[in-house]
C-alpha cells in the first residue's frame, strides 16, 4: 500500500472513540458547551458528522454538506478558520445569513482540519455565551492537538505490528470503553505524546494508572524508555515522588534528578523529571511522568490546555473502571492486559458455534508455552518475568487480526484462536510468533545462555473435533509433546497422542 493510499485510509476511518476523545479535549480547551467533528467522504465530496457533543441525533445523521457549500463546506474549500457570531457572516471566504443554520443563537467556531498540505474536514465548536471571545494564541493550541492527533494515528496504523525495542506498550485493560487492545494504544500514546508536545519536552517517560483497590500505580505504558529501567522506575523513583506529593499533588510538578538516588548511576540521565496529574474532581487517577533535559514551558495558555488533556484522560478512566461501562474488569488478566480464561474460553465458545452455523469454516487453536521461563525468573527475578510475559504477549498481539483471540490460560501459557485459520494458514502465523518473540532478550538488554524460544500445540476445527472442551484439550496434549521433543517448535495434534 502505497503511503497515501494509507492516509487515505487512516484518515477517514478512525474510530469514534479516538475521535470523540479529541473533541472532548479540544471542548475542554476552548471551554465550549458543544460541537461537532465533519471528515471528508473523498467519495462523494462530502463531509459529515464523524463525532459530536450537544447535537440532536437526526441532525447528526442527516448532515451531509457538500464542499464549497454551507459553513462547514466553505471552510473546507478555502482551509481558512471562522469566528461567527448571530446574523454576521464572513464576507471573506462567501458565507452569508443564509448559511447559518440558526443565525439569531449562533456563536461558532469553525476551523479547517488540515493535515500534511491536505484539508480533511472542520472542527466545529458552538458557545452558549454570544459575547464569547477567542483568546489570543487558542487556534495555534487547537491546530497542533489536531496534527498531533492525525499524525500519530497515521503514524500508529502505518507501524501497525511493528514493535520498537526501546518503545514497548505494557498495556493495562482499564479503558473498558475501547473494544481492543490497539484503540487503548491510540489513546494513551495520543495522550502522551500531546502533553509531551505543549510542554516542549522529548516524547520520554511513562504513563501511570492507580490502582483502585491499593491507590499505588500501575505503568501502563513507557515510551522512549528502555525496558531495564521499569524496575527503577518502579522500585525506586514511584516511592520517592510518592514521598514528594505534598499540597501541590494536583499542579504540574518539575523534580530535579539529582535530588533522587538511584542504585544504578546511569539510569536516568536527564535532568527533570516532570510530572503531570491525570486529575478528575480532585481526584487523581493517574500521572503522566516525563523525563526531560530542559525545563517545559509552563505559560498559562500552556498549562489550562495541558490540564484539559489530563482532565479529559482522567474523566474516562474514572467513569470506565468503576463503572464497568462494557465488560467487567475482571475478565481480563490484569498482567498482559488479554482476556483471562474464562472470557477467553467463552469467546472461544461463540467462534466455534458460529463456525457450526457455517459451510466450510474453520478454526484453530494454538496453545502456546514459554520454554524455560523459571530459569529467566531466578536468574533476573519475577518482576522481570512479569515483563517478559508482557512483552510476549504483547509481541504476539502484533501477529495476530483483530478477529483473532488471545487470552492467559496459564501462569505462561497464551491460547491463541485464529478464526477462519486452516492449520497451515496458522502454521505460518506461529512462525512469525517465534520469529517476533526471539528479539526480546536484546531488547530487555538481558543475556541468556540459550535463545528464548515458545513451544506450541495445535488442534484445529472441524479436523480434530467440534467440541470446544476436546480441542483446548488436544492442543495441550500437542504442547507436551512439543515440549518432550526440546521446544521451539510447534506440534500438531494427532490422533494417536490420544
């Protein structure tokens, strides 16, 4: 695919939760009471409504603005950015009374969304107050949340599947609201990143979530961070910064590094370690930890917007987790972030029952076991096996659609369901499993004396059975005989085994 057949497809086709998370943040900026996001149908040479707050849903439906024409189209045709308040137009772009949809209660904003020389929809926002003013500065602030946002995204599915060693993802399941793994990526990064961006400092830290039963924090992802230094982070500078959060626990807070001590020297090389509270009502759910050479910026303009960022980060999380708004958090393992056993074994369930309903259809399974995870665990500890099961299953994920299933059956087993996978087809994909997870002692910067390697066990449908019980059961006799045979190998179920 050619790089802009992928930002066509990237740009016009995000989900409408990474899209409702932007608008969010950018209503909290301007502080706005409702507004809309229009994308360009390439297509039809229309835009229409791709998220909204405060519309009536048939007006949401309905609205199909061709480009040239009305507000929003006009806006897009000329890429230039309205103020629009009662009965006033805009005489230099062509907008009149008759454009306005109500002109007696209408105070608008409407700004073009421009990515990489290329106009792909408006950004509206609407005010209550009809005296509302744009405060000097907030349109350069709105732009550069939107570039960073298309940039990242494009950026997200263009690397989907790759995986740089020194920028692993240890994902957490705490935003119910996402339906996968790789839309709560989005998010956090989105996050990060944009916050990284307003202050001025280098995309390097890691994003912390609390937990609710013990209000300690969990990392839930680390950029630009090499993955030696989650057991600093954790053992040594969480409990510091802890002591340090005094009265001032919901500002933005800068730490010098040098008034920390660290077991290794050259750990943390910069200077500043800033921290910036995911806070909702006074209550902080989280921090995003950012390691900087130089001081951020910190002008108030800069500060109210990176606050709306965290408050609308902090609102999701706190209405997602206790809540339970889709699936109860329990169902997944709290440890790679896949479903846990019981709701993999359900999913599991639905595909082959479905599969039943189906001429021709088939699935497999494939039980994966890491080889030797004991010895890793006494020689570099279990919190560094916690890490590595992350990073498999992370690393897995990778090779996978997202129509597949992965789920923690066991202490470091991952089942893994390819629907509508012959056992050939999924022959191929445990070998880009084997190849992908072999990289990850370099990558951890560990040194093992043998290579670190999977066994698997494969039973598939409707070859080897129909029933869900036997074919979880088939595919762990093969695993053992995998085993039995030295590892880093799958095996395929055979009859005999029986």
């Amino acid at each position: 695919m050619s790089e802009q057949e992928s930002k066509k497809s990237v740009i016009f086709s995000p989900s409408s939760q990474i899209l409702d998370l932007m608008l969010d943040v950018i209503l909290d900026v301007t502080r706005a009471e409702c507004g809309s996001v229009m994308l360009l149908d390439n297509k039809f040479q229309e835009l229409t409504i791709r998220s909204s707050r405060g519309l009536k849903n048939n007006i949401v439906e309905q609205a199909r603005v061709r480009i040239g024409e009305g507000v929003s189209g006009k806006v897009a045709a000329s890429g230039q950015s309205v103020f629009l308040r009662g009965h006033s137009g805009d005489s230099r772009i062509g907008i009149d009374s008759d454009d306005l949809v109500n002109a007696q209660a209408n105070t608008s904003w409407i700004l073009p969304i421009k990515f990489r020389d290329q106009t792909l929809g408006t950004i509206n926002i609407n005010f209550a107050d009809p005296n509302h003013n744009i405060p000097g500065g907030q349109e350069v602030i709105i732009n550069e949340i939107l570039n960073r946002f298309f940039e990242y995204l494009i950026r997200t599915d263009t690397l989907a599947g790759r995986r740089k060693g020194d920028s692993q993802l240890y994902m957490m399941n705490m935003f119910q609201e996402y339906h996968t793994l790789r839309e709560m990526r989005i998010v956090f990064d989105y996050i990060f990143q944009l916050t990284a961006n307003l202050l001025g400092t280098q995309k390097k830290g890691v994003i912390l979530l609390k937990k609710p039963e013990s209000h300690f924090f969990d990392l839930v992802l680390g950029y630009g961070v090499e993955t030696k230094q989650y057991r600093e982070v954790y053992e040594q500078l969480l409990f510091q910064l802890k002591k340090s959060e005094i009265k001032s626990a919901l500002k933005i807070r800068i730490f010098r590094s040098k008034d920390f001590s660290f077991v290794s020297k050259t750990c943390f090389q910069e200077d500043f370690f800033i921290l910036i509270p995911l806070s909702c009502l006074d209550s902080i759910e989280g921090d995003i930890l950012l390691l900087s050479d130089e001081t951020p910026r910190l002008g108030e303009s800069v500060k109210n917007a990176v606050h709306s960022v965290c408050n609308v980060a902090a609102s999701m999380i706190r209405e997602s987790v206790p809540g339970q708004k889709l699936q109860d958090i329990s169902l997944t393992d709290s440890l790679t972030g896949t479903y846990n056993y019981g709701l993999w074994w359900r999913r599991l369930h639905e595909e082959l029952s479905r599969a039943r309903r189906m001429k021709d259809a088939k699935i497999s399974l494939i039980v994966f076991d890491v080889d030797h995870l004991n010895r890793f665990n006494l020689t570099y500890g279990y919190l560094m096996g916690d890490h590595l099961l992350r990073i498999i299953a992370d690393r897995i994920k990778g090779c996978l659609r997202p129509i597949d299933i992965v789920g923690r059956i066991g202490g470091e087993e991952f089942g893994v369901v390819l629907v509508g996978a012959a056992k050939e087809d999924a022959l191929r994909v445990g070998e880009r499993i084997f190849k992908s997870v072999c990289g990850i002692p370099e990558d951890m910067h560990v040194k093992l004396s043998s290579p670190l390697t999977l066994s698997g066990g494969m039973a598939g449908f409707p070859d080897d059975t129909d029933s869900p019980g036997k074919l979880v059961e088939m595919a762990k006799t093969a695993l053992v005989s995998a085993k039995i045979m030295g590892g880093n190998c799958i095996k395929l179920f055979e009859q005999a085994e029986e």
